[in-house]
C-alpha cells in the first residue's frame, strides 16, 4: 500500500504540473521544459492518481496494477506524441510506473 | 461459419484464409458479411463469416440474416464455431443449426483459453452425441486448423436432428455440456477479476473509460498528423503539377481529381489508426466492459453503450466516427448514431470558430467555442430521441457479453485493421471521385475564377433562403464550398477577400458559427455514410442536417434581435 501511495502523490504532482502547463504555456524543469500541457492530460493523470488512492485506501492491489498499465500507456503514446508534434506532456513521467506493473503481471 | 458473438469467428477466418477476405454488407442491410477464400487439399474453399447470433427465435436482423442465408444459400457445409469456454450457451445454438438438415462440422474454439481456465472437454464424447465432427481449435493461435482443414475437405456430416421446445433445448444443451466439460478450477483467472474490479467500478469506471477513449484520440489525429501531412504534402504537389499543365483536362484533374480524391485518401492514416485502436480495445476485452459502463445514459436517448465511441471519435473527424459505428449490432441504433454523428463537432470546424470568435467575441471566445462544441452534444442526443421515437422506432435488442481479456496477436491486429481499411478506400474512393468532379466544375465554370463560377451564382441564388439570417452572397458560397470540407469555408472567405465585421453583427456570427457546426456534413462524411448506411440515409442525413441547422440559426439570430 506503500507503493500505492507513493504513485498517488507522484501523480497528483504530474497533474498540477500538467495543470499549471494548460494554463500558463511552457514550464521549465531544469534542462526540460514542458510546453505541451493540456487539461484533458491532466484529467488523465488525475485519474491514474485516483485509481492508486483508491487501490490505498480499499487495500485491493488490482487498482494499483490497472494505474500502472494506464500510466504505461499513457506514457508511451506522449512519448510519440512528442515524436509526431514536438509537443510533450507531464505524461511522459508515467514510464516511472512500468516496472510495477510489469512486476505484477508477471506474478 | 455460425456461432455465437466473441467466439473467434473471424480469427478462424483469419486462419482458414491466410487473410485473404473482404468485408461488405449483406445486400440491402447494414449486417457486416465477410467473405473469404482458402485453398485446402487444392480446392478453393469460399468461407463465409455470418453474424454472430445466440439463437433463431427473435426477430433480431443478424438471426434473419444468418437464417436466410443458410435456407437461400444452401451452404455445402455449416462451420459451427463454439467457444469452449462456455459450452453449454453455445450449443443451444448448436442444436438449432442441427434442424436446417445442412453437413455440419463443430469447432471448438478458445480451446487454449479453456484449458487455461481448468476446463477439460472430451470432444470425441462430444461428437457421438451430436452425431457431427468435432475439432479443438485456438484460431488465434493457429492450433487444429490443419485438422479442421482435413474435416472440411471431407465435408463435414448431417446432424442428428433435435427437435423440442425453447426450453427443452436449453436444458439439453445443459445436459450435453455437463457430460462432457469438466471443470478442475472454478471461477474466473485473477487477472480477469483484477482487471474487472477496476475497469467496473462505479466511481472510476468512466473516468477510465474516457482516459482510455482520449488516448484513443490522441493515438488517431495527434500520432497519425505526420502521415496525414505528408500524404496530404504528396497530393497537393501533384495536383498543383498537373493543374499548372494547359487545358482543361489538366486542371479537372489536377484540381478537380487529385485534389478531391487525394483529401480522402490523406484521412488514410487516420482511419488505419482508428481500425487498429479500436481492433485493440475489442480484441482485447475492454470493449464490452466500456459499452456496459456507458449503457444506461446511452440508454435515455434511445442510444446503446455502442454508440459513445463513435460519437466521442466525430469530434475529431467523422469519417472515421461513421466507420466506428460498425460495432453497434442494432441496425436501428446504429442508423441514428451515424446520422447524429455529424453534429459532433469535428476539427476540421475549429478554424472557422477561431476566425469568427476571435472577431465578434474575442474575450469571451474560448466559452464561445466550448458552448458550440456543447450545443452539438445537446442537438446530436435529442435528435436521436426523436429519430428512435419517429423513423427508427423500436426496443434495442442487445446481449452484453463479458470475454475474458486477452493479449491480441499483432497478426490478428494487423489483418483487422488493413481489411476495414481497404473498404473504406474502395466505397468512399470511388463516390469522392465523382463529386469531386462536379465541386470543381461549378467552382471554375463558366468564368474560370470561383466569383464568376456557377458555385458564385448558385451563392447568390440562394443567398434570398439566407436572409432571415442576413448573410451575404460571400458567406453563402463560403458555406456551399464547405461542402467539400469545412476548412474551406475559412479558405473561401479569405479568397473573396469578406471582411466579416463590417457585413455581420455578433449574433448573426453566432448564428453562422452554428450552421457551420450543424449544417450537412463534408463530401467525405456523406461518402462514409452512404458506404455504412446506404444511399437513402445518406440523403436523408444531408437533408436532416440542414434542416437543423436553418431551424437552429435562425432561432439563435431571432433570439439575437431581441436581446
């Protein structure tokens, strides 16, 4: 539940960033500067958050493996998204996400 | 081939064909039919896919359309595939088939996934009972069809006959299945009630499912841009080419042929993305559990889970929004998504809102727009009330049913998505042809520019129709030439040089902002209509829309005046 609730504040992260990158354009990160937010990316995110609270509080690890496939999913296709238009999201973070649900898949 | 939905009829299709089908509609219905070739044992082997049913006793277009076939037909043999991992509802449909007195062969399909599920089936038992050839096969994993193979080449076997009432069949059914499945684990895997829990759960189900439906999106206009722009690129060079070569027939087909069929065929890669998100979902096992998710708001407006998808994708294009339709079964359900689907606001009409909001409203725009893209949700639902309540009356027959997940072959993706594509070049491809002939006809003759053309006059002649409006002659042709697609009507003002704030007020560019969204749809959306739905609808929906569109507009200019 640890795991659970690390990605939901990892991901309530991403969100505002995401936000804050809707409304305001470019945000810079150190050498990384996102300019490709939208709202509807972050309802993305803020969904995969909410599906890992939930995972938290009901103690159920199904929640926890479907946020992380979402979030792998979601990251690839910014990933060529990006590619396609030179535009990138806060999405692309949600790589951080595969190695747990590949983890649990294959158990 | 007979069976049930979701057993793996066109994967077996898939396997016995090599791939080598094509999909159509079954004449004078919208019931997808397809048909393929297989060469067994040096014979040529015609397979055809029928949809897929639970039984013959409703008066359901797929059950008519299988039951008419079979009797018409007269198939030299009935390939009844069965899905193993629910044997006793499969057969009730199989002890039905047994009555049309046609050789029949029983593929046991999902084999892999049976045993997966602990489900053991003693086919030979089986096949003594019902007197038939019975096969274990797992089309996707191109397990028993060489033995199929063999079973058709020696042409399969008359059943036994079981006659009985609906009940008795159903109990027998139970009874054969009982003797011969045995079951060592019970329940489904964990990572199907994982996956279940989540994607069903009646807090973050939608949410999910419209996560899922936005990658869709982005997958479909974002990833597919590059490909569109470069085949759009490679057409406007060549049309440009033999445009600028003398004579007519250059500038027919360079403009006229070129340009219009080569703005079809640019939405090439979007619809192949389309195909192979949608072909994921599906093959997958996601499908069902999103159209369940959505049903009962669906519902309300005569509508089924089925039809959410389509509409959602219309907001990006409608071309392939019309083609997504072919997953909704219910011919009626399916007539009215396509229709309402042209008011979902597409991309191709943001250009328009951007230019006229920027002008009229420009601190208020974005709410501007989004009241728009609202407005065409709103009128899309009602009229499809008033369509299932009117022309398409009738209950929805519709039978959730719950696959279990599954990892798609990129094979099965591959050959799903390039056969719906392929369709929709050949039916759209050859209409476009024409029309874009005529568009660019009445838009260069008699005088060779678009202000001297038969397009202008036809502007001005219909611009007294437009006066309750109070739009100008410019606006009108604006209008007509979006016909061949929205961009153009941006396109047409710029060339005619309108300036917009000096001939309209704001709400009389309310008032065209919203015929714009409503008004019929592009000469490629009627193209893919009539390929789904057929002629008589196409008409239909260009008529429904404008109708729609001049009701709605006039009322908004009316509302205008008197505030």
């Amino acid at each position: 539940m640890v795991v659970a609730l690390i990605f939901t504040l990892y991901f309530l992260l991403l969100t505002a960033l995401e936000i804050l990158s809707a409304l305001y354009g470019d945000i810079t990160l150190g050498w990384w500067t996102v300019d490709g937010g939208s709202v509807i990316n972050a309802f993305v995110l803020g969904t995969i958050a909410a599906t890992y609270l939930k995972g938290a509080v009901v103690k159920r690890d199904s929640y926890s493996t479907v946020a992380s496939l979402l979030a792998t999913a979601f990251s690839v296709l910014m990933i060529l998204a990006y590619l396609a238009s030179q535009s990138i999201s806060f999405g692309v973070f949600g790589f951080a996400a595969a190695p747990y649900f590949l983890k649990k898949v294959k158990k | 081939m007979v069976g049930n939905p979701n057993v793996g009829k066109t994967s077996l299709l898939n396997a016995l064909t090599g791939g080598n089908f094509t999909v159509a509609n079954f004449p004078g219905v919208t019931v997808e039919k397809k048909e393929g070739k297989g060469v067994i044992g040096g014979k040529v082997v015609t397979f055809v896919d029928l949809p897929g049913i639970y039984g013959f006793e409703t008066e359901n277009l797929d059950e008519k359309v299988a039951r008419d076939y079979i009797i018409r037909e007269k198939p030299d043999l009935i390939l009844n595939v069965v899905n193993a991992l629910n044997l006793e509802r499969n057969l009730y449909l199989t002890l039905q088939l047994t009555e049309f007195g046609v050789p029949m062969i029983i593929a046991l399909n999902m084999i892999d996934e049976a045993e997966k599920e602990g489900i053991r089936i003693d086919e030979e038992r089986l096949s003594e009972i019902l007197g038939l050839p019975v096969v274990k096969t797992s089309a996707v994993r191109g397990e028993g069809i060489e033995e199929l193979k063999k079973e058709i080449l020696k042409g399969g076997k008359v059943p036994k006959v079981f006659r009985g009432s609906l009940e008795e069949k159903i109990e027998l059914a139970g009874r054969i299945a009982r003797e011969v499945a045995k079951s060592e684990k019970v329940g489904v895997s964990e990572i199907d009630e994982a996956f279940d829990e989540v994607f069903m759960d009646k807090h973050l189900g939608i949410p999910i499912f419209l996560s899922i439906m936005w990658m869709m999106f982005v997958f479909t206009y974002t990833i597919a841009e590059p490909f569109n722009s470069l085949l759009g690129k490679i057409f406007d060079t060549l049309a440009s080419y033999i445009s600028g070569l003398d004579g007519w027939l250059f500038s027919m087909l360079g403009d006229g042929v070129v340009a219009g069929v080569g703005s079809v065929l640019s939405f090439i890669p979007n619809i192949a993305f389309l195909f192979l998100a949608l072909s994921i979902l599906e093959l997958s096992g996601y499908m069902p559990r999103a159209v369940y998710l959505v049903d009962g708001l669906m519902a309300r407006f005569g509508l089924n889970g089925r039809s959410i998808i389509p509409l959602i994708m219309g907001f990006g294009c409608n071309v392939p929004a019309v083609l997504a339709t072919r997953s909704i079964e219910d011919e009626r359900v399916r007539i009215a998504t396509v229709i309402i689907n042209p008011f979902m606001s597409c991309s191709a009409r943001l250009p328009i809102y951007v230019l006229f909001a920027g002008i009229f409203f420009p601190k208020t725009g974005s709410a501007v727009i989004m009241a728009l893209y609202l407005i065409g949700v709103l009128i899309a639902l009602i009229s499809a009330l008033a369509l299932r309540k009117t022309l398409l009356k009738g209950e929805s027959e519709f039978i959730m049913e719950l696959p279990p997940y599954m990892l798609p072959s990129l094979r099965e993706l591959w050959l799903m998505t390039w056969v719906r594509t392929k369709h929709f070049i050949q039916k759209a491809g050859t209409v476009i042809l024409a029309m874009s002939v005529v568009v660019w006809y009445i838009t260069n003759y008699p005088g060779g520019s678009i202000e001297s053309s038969y397009a202008a006059m036809l502007g001005k002649v219909l611009q007294p129709l437009f006066s309750p409006m109070g739009w100008s002659w410019e606006l009108v042709l604006a209008l007509i030439t979006g016909f061949v697609a929205k961009e153009v009507v941006v396109a047409t003002i710029g060339v005619l040089n309108v300036d917009i704030a000096s001939v309209m007020s704001p709400h009389q560019a309310f008032a065209f902002m919203l015929f714009t969204l409503l008004y019929m749809p592009c000469v490629a959306t009627i193209a893919a209509i009539r390929a789904e739905i057929g002629t008589k609808w196409a008409i239909f929906g260009v008529l429904f829309s404008f109708a729609v569109a001049y009701m709605v507009s006039m009322i908004a200019t009316e509302v205008g005046v008197w505030l």
